[in-house]
C-alpha cells in the first residue's frame, strides 16, 4: 500500500499522539478520529433530514474527500488492536461502547426520519 506524504505525516502525528498519551491505549487515537468520522456522518444527516438523496451525496462527498484519512484510521486501530491482550481489548471495546453511545443513538434517531435508509447504511458502514 503506497501512503502519500501527506498520510505519512497523519500517520506520524497519530502515533505521536498516541506515545505522548501515557494514559491511554494505542487504539485510543485511531478510535478518536474514527469517532470524528462518525460525527461528520451524524451531522450530515442532521442538515438534511429525510432527504435521501441530498444526505447520500453529502456522504458520498465527505467520503470521497476523507478516503484516505478514513483507511489510515481503521489499519491504525487494527493494529493497535492485535497488539492488544484479549482482556485489554474487551476493556477497550467496552469504553468505546459507552464513549459512543450517545452518538449511536443520534445516528439511529436521525436515521429515522430517512425513508430509505439502505443506501445511508451502505454510506456509513465505510466509516467504520
């Protein structure tokens, strides 16, 4: 996989970010920005509520202009997760399950008010 300059200083600050956090886990700083995805996903579907085909391209849009931050994030975390024991990641998928659950449920509350949620699910499971 070739990474361009611009995702090599991304990937460089992320595991800055996360040696200089003591505190956390290295999963903590991938997760962060994956959650940043997420909220750009709740927003777009907040400014365009039930409108399909407006909220479909704006995702399409910030997909397509995120694409390579988003692929960083997730091979970022799935390595920070191998190296992880089985109780460290059960630890760890538990605090994430309680840091996003009011963003879960923002997102599914959102996704209510869409007719035809099929294609924004297809949209938002690239997020994660």
């Amino acid at each position: 996989m070739k990474i361009s300059w611009l995702g090599r200083v991304n990937l460089l600050i992320c595991l800055a970010i996360v040696g200089w956090s003591a505190c956390s886990t290295p999963a903590d700083a991938p997760r962060d920005l994956s959650v940043k995805h997420l909220e750009e996903a709740v927003e777009i579907l907040a400014n365009h509520a039930g409108n399909v085909d407006n909220a479909v391209a704006a995702l399409d849009e910030y997909l397509t202009k995120n694409q390579q931050a988003i692929i960083e994030a997730k091979a970022l975390g799935v390595v920070a997760m191998e190296q992880m024991s089985a109780s460290q990641r059960s630890e760890f998928m538990k605090k994430s399950q309680e840091q996003t659950a009011a963003l879960r449920e923002r997102m599914n509350t959102l996704l209510q008010s869409y007719p035809k949620k099929t294609e924004l699910m297809q949209r938002l499971k690239a997020l994660w």
